[in-house]
C-alpha cells in the first residue's frame, strides 16, 4: 500500500475546513452513533457471552471496505464518495443514479430515525409524559435546527460536532469505567464472556454471521467522510492515517463496551432489552443516578448521528449534481459555501421519514435500522469492485492503494452479509425492495429529461486525460 504526499490543493466551491483533528473527530462521531447503546442485547442473544466476536468481526469487514474507500478518496479527492467511483468506473448513469439513491436513503432514514429518538429521549429525561404527536413536532423541530447549523458553514457543522462527539464518547467511556470498577470488586463474570450460546435453530457459524449484520450497523459511517472530501485540507495526506485510526478507536471501545455488558450482566437479561447498557451501569455502579443521565447522553448522541448523516447526505447531492448525474440546480452554492439547495431538498425528505417513522412501530424502527445497513452493504460490494476497475485509470498524483485480494475478500464478505444466507429477516428486504423500485421510478424521468436535452453526463478526470461522456 503507498503512502502518499503532500500535493497543492485543487480549488473548490466549498471553504476547506476539515484538518485531521476535526477530520478524526468527524469519523469516529459518526461511527459511535446509537446502535452500540441498543444492539448489544440484541448480538448477545444471537451468540451469548461472546457478544464481542461480532463486533471484532464487523470492524474486520468495515476495515476491508474502508481500505478501498481510501484508494478512491485520495485518487478522486470530491465530494459525492460512492456514486462518483461507481460513475468512473462503470459509465452507467443507471447504476450510478441507484447508488447515490441508496446512499442518501440510508443517510436521510438514520437521520430521520435519530430525530425521533432525539425527542423521545428528551421526553424521558425530562419526565415529560409526551404524546406522540408531541415527539414528532420536536422531531421536527431539531431537524429543521440541524438543517440551520448545516446552512450556516460545515466549520459550524463540525464544531458541534466536536461538542455532541465527546458527549457521546463519556457515555461509552462510563460503562467501560464501570466495567473496571466491577473488576476491581469482583463483580464480573469473565466466564460467561467466552461463552457462545446459539439460538436453537441456528447453527455457530449462522449465528455469528447474523450477529455480524446486527453489529455491522454500529460500524457504518466512515464512509461519510469521503463525501467531506472537497472540505478538507490536504485529504490525499490525511485520509489514510486518520480513517484508520477513526475505525480503530470505535472498534476498540464497541469491543470494550460488549466484553464488560456481558461480563456484568447475564445475558438473558440483555437479550431484548431495548437499553442494555443502562443496565449495565446499573449492575455495576447501583449508586450512579444512570437513569437521569444517559437519556441525556443517548440524545446528544443521537443528534450528532442526525448532524452527519443530514452532512453527508447533503454533499452527496452536491457532488453528484456537479457531475451531472442529477440536476444541476442542487450544486447551487450560498454565500457562506454550502450547498443550500441540497440542504433543502434532503431536509424536505426527512420531514416527510419522521412523519412516517413516527407512525412506525418500535419493531419496525428496528427493521430499518437493519435495512439501512443492508443497503450500506450492497454498496460497499460495489465500490471494493470499482477500486479494482479504475486500476486502468491513472492519475498524476500519488495515493494510497489497497491490494487488490483485500478489495476481492471485501466484495465476497460484503455480499455474503446482504443475502439471506447471513440470517436476514425477510422484512429487511422487503423495505430495501420498496426504496430501490422508488429509486427506479426516479430515475427514469430524469435521464429521459437529459436525452431530450442533449446533455451529455460527463465525468470529472484529472488535467491530463480527457472527460468521458455517457451517451
């Protein structure tokens, strides 16, 4: 794997805020969001005491990914991730349409589910008996203030970030502190993290690999970072070092976090609990006044997962109008250098997701969560089979490189985990079903607008080689 070298910066529409500080943050922000606070009891109950095994694997696999992803963002330092390597590489304004769909769907669906546990989690910390009307109004509310912080400046964007990430982070921190405290007591069960217990009609391996999809939602979001590409200092340099180290540090503490939930607690009392890690800190410091504070917690963290995502999604569209894929109009710039009208546009979807999800029942929250990571993971099969396409597209600056058995092991781990074969439910496929078919009606009006204008969808390349149309 090269390393790579300081190059001058290509001029951009957007202001270059991100350094590699902000840029680590920005990462494990994202990836700390809030499946770690309620899938532990669910991967406890697909592979018992060894509910840490699912995690250490989902981060091998994100980590297979995200070496691709590092290839691509150093050679094609632009914002619209995904779907502009997929365009490069294969030319098909249909695939690539599908995958920039999928990608902001899955962004605007957590976004908009995190708006809801937003308010939710305020109502509880507050002992406000809230109806459901109620929370979906403050729903709204802290998304259209997520959509002002966005319109203001991604540095604004970033140093809340900052703020809502260490947030996040203590509450972690708390439970792993709690988990040494009960060490010192001797108050863990060491045994019953070794312990693999599988449900009755799966076998070890179906077991661990459906663990694996539970746990691999805990792991996406170091590939929202590339769509901050076109914002950051240098990001030929920085993007190796600090994706990396962002990818170690959350996979570090989710396998901290696991070890100590089952060490403390039994794990027929996590499995379908709905907050596994407040009893966690309940078993193992009973004086701590948890329930008062991590409802606190669990809402800043989930506001920074809504703040990303809402980020991404939106410099995902500006990328990919910039290329021409989707109208134009969404590259329009403010004068503060965002991307106002796709701002615009993703926050009118996510008003519409809350609405929905807000009618939605707790299972079916669950259901989309799992859904989002299968349509993450079908995209990641994808970009680890574009890194090895674009080897025959050479560019006139060093990057980083993976080795081409690690981008094949991510295609082959990638699409055993979004078939049925890893332990699936159906349902997850069915929603993944009705968001691709209005993907496909999308996308037709569209490309028929762009024949009928002449416009040709053309690529971005480097000075020396020359655009590539799409007829």
């Amino acid at each position: 794997m090269a390393s790579t070298t300081a190059q001058p910066e290509e001029p951009t529409e957007l202001r270059r805020v991100l350094g590699p500080k902000l840029l680590l943050l920005f990462i494990i922000g994202d990836i700390l969001g809030t499946g770690v606070y309620a899938l532990t009891g669910q991967v406890a109950a697909e592979v018992g005491g060894a509910a840490w095994l699912p995690f250490a694997i989902a981060f091998a696999v994100a980590l297979l990914t995200a070496l691709s992803y590092l290839e691509l963002v150093t050679k094609y330092p632009q914002a619209a991730g995904a779907a502009l390597y997929v365009h490069k590489a294969f030319g098909l304004h249909f695939l690539t349409f599908m995958v920039a769909f999928t990608v902001m769907c899955s962004g605007i669906t957590s976004a908009s589910t995190a708006s809801r546990a937003f308010a939710s989690n305020l109502a509880v910390g507050t002992d406000w008996e809230a109806s459901n009307a109620q929370i979906m109004l403050i729903a709204l509310g802290f998304m259209l203030l997520i959509a002002a912080i966005n319109l203001r400046g991604v540095s604004e964007g970033v140093k809340t970030n900052v703020v809502l990430t260490m947030i996040e982070l203590s509450g972690l921190l708390l439970v792993i502190l709690v988990g040494l405290w009960a060490v010192v007591g001797g108050d863990a069960d060491w045994g019953r993290v070794i312990a693999f217990d599988t449900p009755d009609d799966k076998n070890v391996f179906l077991a661990a690999t459906t663990a694996t999809s539970l746990a691999f939602f805990a792991m996406v979001g170091f590939e929202d970072a590339v769509n901050m590409a076109e914002e950051c200092h240098e990001p030929n340099r920085i993007f190796p070092k600090i994706m990396l180290t962002g990818l170690g540090i959350t996979g570090l503490i989710y396998v901290l976090v696991s070890i100590t939930a089952v060490a403390l607690v039994p794990v027929g009392e996590l499995a379908g609990n709905d907050t596994p890690l407040v009893t966690v800190v309940e078993r193992g410091a009973p004086d701590l006044p948890i329930d008062t504070i991590l409802p606190f917690i669990s809402m800043f963290a989930v506001a920074n997962s809504a703040l990303i995502n809402m980020l991404m999604a939106s410099r995902l569209l500006y990328g990919m109008a910039k290329q021409g894929v989707i109208p134009r109009s969404l590259a329009k710039v403010s004068r503060r250098q965002t991307p106002w009208l796709a701002i615009a546009f993703t926050t009118v979807l996510s008003l519409g997701l809350i609405a929905y999800v807000s009618n939605a029942s707790d299972e079916a929250v669950q259901v989309l969560g799992g859904t989002t990571s299968l349509l993450l993971l079908a995209v990641f099969a994808v970009v680890n089979t574009a890194v090895l396409v674009l080897r025959r597209d050479p560019v006139d600056h060093s990057h980083f490189r993976t080795r081409a058995p690690i981008a094949l092991l991510g295609v082959v781990t990638c699409v055993y985990l979004v078939t049925p074969l890893s332990g699936r439910p159906g349902s997850q496929y069915e929603i993944a079903a009705i968001l691709l078919a209005i993907g496909l009606v999308l996308s037709v009006p569209m490309y028929v607008l762009s024949r009928r204008r002449g416009e040709p969808l053309q690529v971005s390349a480097p000075d020396d080689l020359p655009p590539h149309d799409i007829p």
